[in-house]
C-alpha cells in the first residue's frame, strides 16, 4: 500500500480510480476497462512528474521523511557483504538507533555506521526514531577508533531528526558525545564518506558527516535544527515551518551551491520510495566512487584536506 504525502492527494485519486477499475475488471471478466486505466496511469505519470519537478523545501523535508524511504539498514543489506555487527559503548549500553560494524563493499573492507529509524510501530520505538543518546555516539567513536587502527576506510548513511533530548541524555552528555564524535571524524587518517539518505538533522548528523566527502540523495534535507523548530524559535509558531524550511537552505541543491554537500545523487521520479532498488544502487555507486577519490592519500593529507574543507565552509556567499 503507498503512503501519499499531503501534496500528493491528487496524485492518491488517479491512482487510487485505476486500482479500483482492475479490481472491478478481475470480479467481472467481461468488463473491458484497459484502455480507461492505461489513460489514468498516464495521467497519474504525468501528474507525478510535474509534483516532483518543483518541489518546494518544506515539500522535500516531507520526502525526506517518508517512513517507506529505505532506511540504512535496507542499504547495508544490500550494498555491503560479510556484515559483522558490533554493539556497545564500553561504557553504559548498546544504542539501537546507531547500527554498525565490519563489512565489505565491492570487497573491500570498511566500517560502515549509521542511523537506523525502523520500519513498522515496533522497530521504531526500538530504534528511538533515529534519535541517538550519548551512548550511541560514543560506540561510534569506538568503531573509528578501530577502523583507524586497521586502516579501514569509514562509511557513515545519515538519517535521524537529530540526538534524543531527552532528560537521561542530558545527563550521560549528550552534547560532550556529539563534540567527541565530530572531533574523532576530524582525526581520522583513513577515507570518511558520508551520505544523508534522509534527515540531517543538527548535531545527531554533523557527529556523523563530518566526512572527507559528503553525498545527498536528491530530496534529502541537512540542517542545524528543523523547520518545525526553527519556526517555533523565530517566531513561536510551528506552523510557519514552510517559510522556515525556504530560509534555512537545507535542501541538497541550497547545500550544493554552498560547498558543504560534495555531490546530488539522483532519485527515481516520485523519491527513493517508489524506486528503491534503484536508489539504493546509486548510494552504492556514489559511496564507490568517493572512496576512489580518497584512495592513494597519505594520513596526514586526509586530515589536512579535510580540516581545510570545514575552515572554508561559509566563504561561498548566501545572496537569494
């Protein structure tokens, strides 16, 4: 069953008209309604392209929130081959809404970490909805920690509303966890490759994608707080997050344009949950391709290209 988005209620009808004419033909075989289904999904393809060929921010953070987009365990499932996981922080306790551990892409070794924010009622209040506590960032610092002292390229599939604010967080330090991780990223001497499969969102994901390159998916968001909080702040109503989400340039085009996104990596028309397979495919190139790029550098000229990209973050201008 396809979950429509709000703006895709039109989109519901014709589809919604062409199920029920099939379904109308297979109780009565003598109904002929083929051609008058074949006019609607033309119609619905049409209509599909034109909703998706101008999207505004606010329209794309909803895509990027689809709960039937592939979520990182769906990628590493399909992209990576001897997945070993690993658990725990050493610490305190194994955070469900960070998954990772050894793997291998195309055959080469790598760490692979990411968010994960389930897919059903139940997974999802397991995972935390992708929400991360302090003991989530601090088993992956631990896993760098071991990618670098193997040599192992780092791969991380960014995809949560940002950490869990919780009051329990608050007191494990959350924000000391998230400072840690982000500085470990700095410190790497092996490849760090990022891609914002969904949601970006505050530090949950910097912790994660301060990264040598950084891909997004077509209609993923990245962003220092969310629409619905940055309108709430600025003008104590949530309900202005449209006018939030155009001024906060989060989307991968705004991102792009600004230095801090590498690469766009296209999604099927409708978003990465009508063309899964399809999505999911071209994250395994783009992850492949960056990690060539990478490939051949020394440590320290790792850890100096990489510093230098976050000093000249904000040197290209943010004129409308």
């Amino acid at each position: 069953m396809t979950n429509y988005l709000d703006f895709e209620k039109p989109l519901a009808d014709i589809e919604g008209r062409a199920a029920e004419l099939r379904a109308m033909a297979l109780a009565n075989e003598e109904m002929d309604i083929e051609d008058e289904a074949t006019a609607l999904d033309k119609k619905a393809s049409d209509l599909l392209k034109k909703l998706y060929g101008d999207l505004t921010p606010w329209r794309k953070c909803q895509i990027a929130r689809h709960a039937d987009r592939p979520h990182c365990k769906d990628y590493i499932e399909a992209l990576f081959t001897e997945y070993t996981p690993l658990a725990g922080d050493r610490n305190f306790a194994d955070d469900h809404a960070v998954m990772g551990g050894l793997a291998r892409l195309d055959g080469t070794p790598v760490m692979v970490i990411g968010h994960e924010k389930g897919n059903d009622t139940k997974s999802r209040i397991e995972r935390n909805f992708g929400m991360a506590r302090p003991e989530g960032y601090r088993k992956a610092i631990r896993l760098m920690d071991m990618a670098d002292r193997f040599g192992l390229p780092v791969v991380t599939l960014v995809d949560t509303p940002g950490a869990y604010p919780g009051k329990g967080a608050e007191e494990r330090g959350q924000s000391e966890a998230i400072a840690r991780s982000t500085q470990k990223c700095l410190q790497l001497k092996v490849p760090l490759v990022s891609v914002i499969i969904g949601e970006g969102g505050s530090g949950g994901a910097v912790a994660f994608a301060t990264a040598d390159r950084i891909a997004m998916l077509q209609h993923s968001v990245y962003s220092v707080i969310s629409p619905e909080g940055c309108a709430s702040i600025l003008w104590k109503d949530a309900e202005k997050m449209r006018e939030a989400a155009e001024a906060l340039r989060l989307t991968a085009q705004n991102l792009h344009e600004l230095g801090v996104c590498d690469r766009i990596i296209d999604e099927p028309v409708g978003g990465a949950h009508r063309g899964k397979t399809a999505s999911i495919d071209a994250v395994g190139k783009a992850i492949s391709s960056m990690l060539a790029e990478l490939s051949g550098k020394s440590p320290d000229a790792l850890r100096q290209s990489r510093r230098q990209k976050y000093l000249d973050l904000g040197k290209k201008g943010l004129a409308a």
